[in-house]
C-alpha cells in the first residue's frame, strides 16, 4: 500500500467534476476510478459495482471514498459502504450534489416530474437514456 495514497470510486457521470477538483487543487496523492454511467439505468447494481471496486482496490489505498449518493438505491449501496467502512457523498441523486440539497428540495416541489439534464447527459443521451433504455 502506497502511504497516504486515496482512491475515489466515482459514478462516470462526476468524472469530469472530480478530475477537474483534482487538477486544480494539484491532489496528486488521489486516484480516480469511474464506474460506468450506465450502472444508473440498473441502480440494482450499483452496490455490488461499488463493493466490487472496494475489495479490488483495498490493499493499494490508505482511504477509499464514494462519489455516489444514494442514486436510485434503496439504501442498498449504504449498506455496502458500511460493511467496507467507507463514505459516500450526501444526497439522494447526482443532481442533488450539484444543486445542493436545499436548491434541489424547491426545484423538485416547484416542479415535480422533471427530468434533469447534466452536460454529461446531454453529450451521452444516446447511449444513456436511447440506447440504455433498449438494453436494460
């Protein structure tokens, strides 16, 4: 294990944001490793994804952490985390952490049923939401 060194297993669809954290801040004892986006058309498998990620990577890093929320879970993948002793990012969905959980509660009482819509997104919308939508 190399000391001091940090993993963040990180959902594909943060990766931009959390590199661009990394650069920035010249964070040089921190990994990045990104699950597929597309694990959020199946949430079911986020948690075996993410604990799979954890075991594999366990032995090479002093910390791990998850930049996940809950993402259509359940509570599944806090279940995981705990049984690992490892922290994930607050908030029921992605677009949580970007808007903060307080702007997110209004725009979703404000406007209910809305589709959210990430530069992510909309440069992979059809992989994700067209093509994910035929193979589940």
């Amino acid at each position: 294990m190399s000391a001091g060194r940090v993993l963040i297993i990180a959902c594909g669809a943060l990766a931009r944001e959390i590199v661009a954290l990394k650069r920035l801040n010249a964070w040089s004892d921190i990994d990045v490793q990104c699950l597929p986006p597309e694990l959020h058309n199946r949430p079911e498998r986020i948690p075996a994804a993410v604990g799979d990620a954890i075991a594999s990577a366990r032995a090479q890093y002093t910390r791990i952490f998850v930049a996940y929320a809950d993402c259509g879970t359940g509570g599944r993948l806090d279940a995981v985390l705990q049984t690992h002793g490892v922290e994930r990012l607050p908030g029921a969905h992605c677009y949580q952490l970007f808007a903060t959980a307080g702007v997110f509660a209004e725009l979703s009482e404000a406007e209910p049923g809305t589709l959210y819509l990430t530069d992510f997104l909309a440069r992979h919308f059809e992989r994700l939401v067209i093509e994910g939508r035929e193979n589940p």
